[in-house]
C-alpha cells in the first residue's frame, strides 16, 4: 500500500460516522478533501524536507502525511520553533505495512508540553507507536 492509498481509506474511515466527505481530488504529491464545512489538504511526503515548510505556510487546514522515520522525527523536532507556531497543522507519520500511525498538531502540543522535556515526550511517542528501540 503506498501513502496516497493509505492515506485516502484513512480519511474515508474516519468520516464514516460524520458522513461530512464530500469528494476528494488528487494532484501528485497532494489530495485535497472536500468535506460539507471545510476543505483539508493532505501533503504526501516519504521523506520530510523544506518544501514542507512552504506548503505549511499556506492557510487552511494542512496535514503532512510521512513515513514513520526517524529522519522525519529529527526534521519534525529541528523545525518545531516555526512548526509550533501554525494552527490547523497536523503531521501523520505512518508505517503502511502494518497500519501503524501517529498524528501530532504541533500547535496544540505546544500548549501542553514543557520545552524542556518535548524532545524526549516527541522520541516517547513515536518509540512507543512504531516500537522503535533505539532512538
């Protein structure tokens, strides 16, 4: 299964009570979701880089789906200052092998987490989602 498969049966499963998808429309590296109220972009992205940055800059509500890799952890945690700053935002990292995923708004961890221990609660969460044991 590959991240943009992945990644429309998550959406799809997720509406299933709401019933609020309206349609939704792929252009490469993006699908946009057009639900009843609002419209929800999915950026696809198997290995975080700056073109991330710009996309997220953009209004409306973003979602960054990456594989769950330790390199997309480091990029996540090396560019949170600017990341934590942008409401809307979630980042999905995901395993499609075994169907593992974890979802992080950075905003509104922000508000929750002590800057001293967020390295550590962001390795905790991802170590404890994809049962990584050495990062």
């Amino acid at each position: 299964m590959t991240l943009k498969e992945w990644t429309v049966h998550f959406v799809k499963n997720k509406d299933l009570l709401q019933k609020k998808l309206v349609s939704f429309e792929e252009k490469d590296d993006l699908i946009v979701f057009h639900f009843k109220n609002v419209d929800k972009e999915y950026l696809l992205v198997e290995n975080l880089n700056e073109s991330v940055l710009s996309f997220v800059k953009h209004p409306g509500f973003k979602n960054v789906v990456c594989s769950a890799k330790k390199e997309n952890l480091k990029f996540l945690i090396d560019n949170w200052t600017e990341l934590k700053k942008i409401e809307n935002l979630s980042f999905v990292f995901v395993n499609v092998r075994n169907n593992a995923c974890w979802i992080i708004n950075s905003f509104v961890h922000n508000k929750i987490c002590d800057d001293s221990s967020l390295v550590l609660g962001l390795k905790s969460m991802y170590s404890n989602t994809f049962q990584a044991q050495d990062y």
